[in-house]
DNA sequence: TGCGTGGATATTGGATCCAATCTAACGATC
DNA sequence: GATCGTTAGATTGGATCCAATATCCACGCA
C-alpha cells in the first residue's frame, strides 16, 4: 500500500465535480466515496487532513466532517491523534459483507423483476459484453455493480438499493486485486449470463438462487484473496 | 414535534458516560444517537449547534463533526445554512425498511440459531416477561431490540448484527407512537412467543418464518400509523 | 551494541473567529 | 388590508488558531 496518495487521480474529479455541491463537505465527501470505492484511494492508504485540504482546495474542516461520514459508513477508520486511513476489509469482514449481499440481493431482485422492462435486459446484457472487452480493473468494478444495480433497480425501495449498492461496492474494492490475482474471471461472466437468462425467464426462484450463489462464489473468492495475502 | 429538545434528558446519559470516550466527537455522537433511538429527541427536532455544544459542555465543533456521522447514518438530515433535524421516517421509509429487515433478521436468526444456549433462550424469555410488565414506551423500544437481538447474537456476524440492530432501531423509533395509538399490542407479543417457541425447538424454517411474518406485521403497523398521521 | 529515555516535530482534536445566507419582522406601497 | 421589498438578527459553513498527543530520532547508559 502507497504511503501517500494518489493525488492525481482526485484532481480530475475535483474540477469536474465541485460546482454541482451545495457545501463542500458535501462535495468532499462524495469525491473521497468515489475514489475510495474505486480504488484510486486503496485501502490503506493514510488520510492526513492538510493533504487532502489542500488537494480540495479547502481548509481542514469541510475534510474532517466529510471523513466522519466516511467513518460512520465504515469506509475509513479513525485512530485517534493518529489519523484516519482507507479501512481495509478483513477475511471476516468479507464474509460478512457476503452474508448481508446474500440476503439483500435475492429480496432486492424479487421485488424489481416483475417490473423490469426490456430496455432493462437490453442494458443489462450490454454490461456484459462490456465486461467481457473490459480489461481495466478500476473499470471492471464499476460495470459489474452497474449490471447488478440495473436488475434490482426496479425494486423502488430506495433505502434497500442504497445499501445493496454500498455493499456491492465494498466488495468489489477488491475485485481489481482478484482479477490481478486471479486473471480474468470467467465463471463470474457465466454467473451473469445465467442470472440474466432467469430474469428475462421471469423466473424469480431461479434468478434468485442464481444472485445468491453468484454473491457467495464472489465472496469465498475475496475471503481465499484476503487469506493468501496476509 | 416540541420545538426545543428535551436537554434534561440528554444531560443525565452524558455526566454518566463522558469518561468513558476518548474523543469529545466520539461521545457527543454515541449519546445523541441513543437519545434519537430512544426517542428522547423525536423526529423532526430542530438541532441547534449552539444549544447541543452547551448541553454537551463542549464546541460547536465537535457537535458538527457527530451531526455529519448521524447524518450517514440517516437519523439526521441537513438543510444547508438552515440547519439539522431529526430524520422523520415516511411511509415510504417503512416499507423500505421493514424489506430490509425482513432479508435480514431470518438471515442472522438462520446463522446465530444453532449456537443458541438455554441461557439465551432464558434471557429472551425474560425480556419477553418484561416486555409484559412495561408500561413505558420508551423502555419497551429497548426492550424489544434486546429481545431480537439476542436471538441473533450467536451469528457471529459483527456487520451484519450492526445492519440489523441499526434498522430494528430505526423501525422502534415509532413503537412508542404505535404504541400510544393503538395501546398494548398483544398481537405482537403472541409473536415473540411463537418465535422463541421456534428456535427452542430448533426449528429454523419456522423460526425464519415466525421473524419474517413479525417484521412485516410491525412493518405494516408502522406504515399505517405513518398513514393516519398524515 | 542494544535498549530506554527525552525532547523536537508533525498531526490531530478542539475552540474561536469571520463570512455567507436564511428567517423574520417591519414598513412602504398598491 | 394585503403584498412586496428591505433590513436586522440568528445560525450555519468555513477558516484560522491553539493545545494535546503521538511519532521519531538522537543521546546516554548498561
């Protein structure tokens, strides 16, 4: 893990982004959620408050306040008079976040699929193809939630999707390591052709047993990632 | 919905429990988000920065960085130089949360029922008894996430128990109302009955089931008292 | 040479200060 | 009498300042 961050990646978002913010603690927040979630910010990494200040061009306070919801949705930790750092997810964190997707998911999909529309499926497979071209890691991440998301979006439970999708993330903070570790993943695509199948199907038992050995397969793959590295 | 917060109530839990935590953030956000939980601040109590910071004997700011933590947290929302309130829950808001805890609570309850001990099952029984002698709705919210939660306390699912004990918490916020409305729900004690009654037999579909039918019913509940106060 | 102590430095936690903006009251005008 | 504009007050958002604590390196001593 870097000893200092990675700036660069930020300052792009940043110019692009900040004007849509009401507050800057709301935009700082969001930046660092989006560069943590997509690993520009590996977890790890040290989080000092001036740095990041002045990257944002801020001062220290809208910084703190944004890395106190960061805490509170367990994405940084904070050890106190020493600084926060990018949590890192431990082999039994793992398996509890594999846990909370394997009950979330199913219900989040049961609800949205008899609302799904073909435009859905369309897209849906589209991710797909997109994943099977896709060779960035960073990229991979984001088209795997958005093909995920896609199925259960019609489940009009806001708050449920919102956590699906902050679990779903957590867990793909890892993916780009599996993929270097591992190459490239072709049992999760045949996971997601089968669980597409059952959806269009209109088959909810099926599809959601699918999502559920999908969910459990990813995460037994990050718990045996988690414990080779340590 | 009063229009100043309920100080004296505050006061109590923080010349208790201040020792215990190292950082001013850190206690300020504990001891407010109990007394949100709790009920001691309703929903939709204006949060003057001010009138906390003197209540809590510290600054504004520490007040701040625990508002933002409660507000990832989705027990208080921010109005941009207008301030905090207290999250209010919609209807809308219950049948999300009562999906999430019908995914949830059968999936801890399936992990943590094996490990059960007749210790557990005596404790739960217990808190149903008390459950049957308290009048105070305030205590009847603790008492009845005690209950759940030590059913599924066995799972030994950190995060996962965290998620469950979070969204009880958020649905017991309105027992109170509930209860005041509808006086005693003996209905819903018949139910814990039933659970515990399952998981003594060892009997997980049942007992999966039992939870589920419960969440829903306190879902439904919830949703219509949400309804007529509208 | 290895270990423990002590002070310098860096960084956070908390307090205070200033600017931006929202609210509400008051008065003028139609 | 009602409505709109203006202005004073209150409150938040953000910046700066100070104190407390942890880290790190040098130095002394066994």
């Amino acid at each position: 893990m870097p000893d200092s961050l990675d700036l660069p990646g930020l300052t792009a978002l940043i110019a692009r982004s900040r004007p849509h913010y009401r507050t800057a603690t709301e935009f700082v927040e969001a930046a660092m959620r989006e560069a943590i979630l997509a690993g520009t910010l590996p977890a790890g990494s040290p989080l000092r408050q001036e740095e990041l200040a002045a990257a944002f061009g801020v001062s220290r306070m809208p910084v703190r306040e944004a890395l106190r919801q960061l805490e509170a949705r367990a994405l940084v930790e904070f050890h106190p008079h020493r600084g926060a750092v990018v949590a890192e997810i431990s082999a039994e964190d793992s398996a509890d976040i594999g846990a909370i997707r394997a009950a979330l998911e199913p219900a989040a999909l049961r609800l949205s699929l008899p609302r799904l529309t073909p435009e859905d499926f369309a897209l849906a497979a589209e991710l797909i193809a997109e994943m099977d071209a896709e060779s960035d890691p960073g990229r991979m991440g984001e088209l795997n939630r958005r093909f995920h998301m896609t199925l259960y979006a019609r489940a009009g439970r806001p708050r449920l999707l919102a956590l699906v999708e902050q679990h779903l993330a957590a867990a793909d903070r890892y993916l780009r390591f599996q993929f270097a570790a591992l190459g490239y993943h072709p049992r999760s695509q045949d996971e997601h052709h089968a669980l597409l199948a059952a959806c269009r199907a209109g088959d909810a038992d099926a599809a959601c047993e699918a999502v559920t050995r999908h969910v459990l397969q990813a995460g037994d793959l990050l718990a045996a990632f988690l414990r080779d590295r340590a």
